[in-house]
C-alpha cells in the first residue's frame, strides 16, 4: 500500500454538497456567512426579512475590508444575493 500522497475519499469530509474554495474574510462574521452558505449550498429557501439581514451583514463586512480589496468581496455578495432572490 502506497504512503503519503494525494488518496481518493482521503481526509475530512465537507459538510457542503457542492465544491468549495478557499477565501479570506473577516472571522467577527464567521457564523452568519458559513450560516449562509449552507443554507445556498443545500438549497434551502431564505424570506426577504432574512435578506434584508443579509444585505446589511454584507455592508458591514465591506467596511471592514481594506478599499483595494472590496471589488471582490461585493461581487461574491452581490452573486450570493441573487442566489437567495432567485430560490
């Protein structure tokens, strides 16, 4: 049996059903976007009170992104919100 490498089924199992990458943002918003996330990865459906909670979470974490970094933090938010307004 080989050692070391890359193995099929190998390592810890994701908790989301589709693919995932790797991003940084800030951890003081950890919880609402992995709550998020899972919600738009299982396909779960979000009412407009909770979006209107979304957008201003997103708001705030823009603020707390240096301004030469915001471009691709609204886009992903922008690509999330119209994930939850499509469902």
């Amino acid at each position: 049996m080989p050692r070391g490498g890359k193995r099929e089924e190998a390592g810890r199992k994701s908790k989301f059903q589709h693919p995932t990458e790797r991003m940084s943002l800030p951890g003081k918003f950890k919880a609402e976007i992995e709550e998020y996330a899972l919600m738009l990865d299982r396909e779960q459906t979000i009412d407009f009170c909770r979006l209107s909670e979304f957008e201003r979470a997103c708001e705030n974490i823009l603020k707390t992104i240096p301004p030469n970094k915001r471009v691709w933090a609204a886009r992903l938010f922008n690509r999330l919100k119209g994930s939850l307004v499509s469902h």
